[in-house]
C-alpha cells in the first residue's frame, strides 16, 4: 500500500500533511514519534485513493509556521469534503482569527449563527482535519482560559502555539 503524504519533524516535534487534488485534506500537530503521526493521518478508502503528494508550498508554509516565522497558512487551498455544514461554517470563521488572537466558543458560536452552542463549537474544533491551517487553538474558554484540547499535548500545546504565535498568557488564560 502507498503512502503519500509529508511527515516531518520540527522543533515542536513530528508533524504530517496530505492533500488530494482539491487542496490540503489532512495534517497533524506536534507529536512526539514520528510513527503517532502515521497512526493519526487515518484516511477512509475514497479519500486515500485520492491522495497526492502535498504541495511544496504547503510543507514550506507549514515548516515555517513551525519555526515561529509569521507565514499566512489561509493562503493553502483546503479540502473539506465530507465535513458537516455546522463544522464548515465553524472552520471559515477561525481561518480568519488572526496570528496572536483569539475568539471564545460562545463567540465563535455566535458568529456562526448559532448562540449558545459552544460546546457544538467544541465538537467541531474536536474533528478539526487541518490544524494549524484551521487553528482551532486560537479558540478558548469565556475569559480567555486555556480549555479544550483534545490532541496529544493538550493544552500546554495550545498555549506553545498561541506563545509562539505572539499572543500573551498570564497562568492558563490568554490576554485579550
């Protein structure tokens, strides 16, 4: 069986990446082995006869992220077939929070139409196929507290990203 798809190790630890040739269609935040990524880039049998090679771009991108340089990962075409309307609504509104900046559950939740529903919010940052390119980590709990993260990691991994992307915490809140 063929593999096609980028893993590589960054100073965060091993990361990996797939496409199809719609766009970007899987990735993986730092883990600690490099076979962890390849135990986590599961595909179903239709997406994995589609997938190609990642774009170098993307792995550039995705490198240079990595390295704390400030790269624009929504330049990166995505492929989000088979995600749920409520999850695809959620996913456009957080590619747009900025490098550094953060939204609550409740106020992504409002945004996407749905007040109250943050744990919906939850849900979908929980299924998120594309992290960083869908930075679900730069969404927390009311307040600006570090809560809901459920990769390997955790939230010591949400508050690395959010550090390195330049945001301010103070204990396990961020600074709004």
């Amino acid at each position: 069986m063929r593999a096609v798809y980028e893993i590589f190790e960054t100073g965060h630890g091993w990361v990996g990446l797939a496409a199809t040739d719609r766009g970007l269609v899987g990735s993986v935040l730092p883990v600690e082995t490099r076979e962890s990524v390849e135990r986590k880039l599961i595909f179903s049998r239709e997406t994995f006869d589609r997938l190609i090679p990642p774009p170098e771009d993307a792995i550039r991108l995705l490198s240079a992220y990595y390295q704390a340089e400030p790269v624009d990962l929504s330049r990166c075409t995505l492929d989000l077939t088979g995600v749920a309307p409520f999850d695809r609504k959620v996913y456009e509104i957080i590619v747009n929070i900025a490098r550094g900046a953060v939204l609550t559950y409740g106020e992504t939740a409002r945004r996407a139409g749905r007040p109250g529903a943050a744990r919906a919010v939850g849900g979908a940052m929980s299924r998120n196929p594309l992290p960083p390119f869908i930075p679900c980590h730069r969404v927390v709990g009311s307040g600006g507290r570090m809560v809901g993260f459920s990769t390997e990691g955790g939230v010591k991994l949400k508050c690395r990203l959010l550090e390195m992307e330049g945001a301010t915490l103070r204990g396990d809140r961020v600074i709004v």
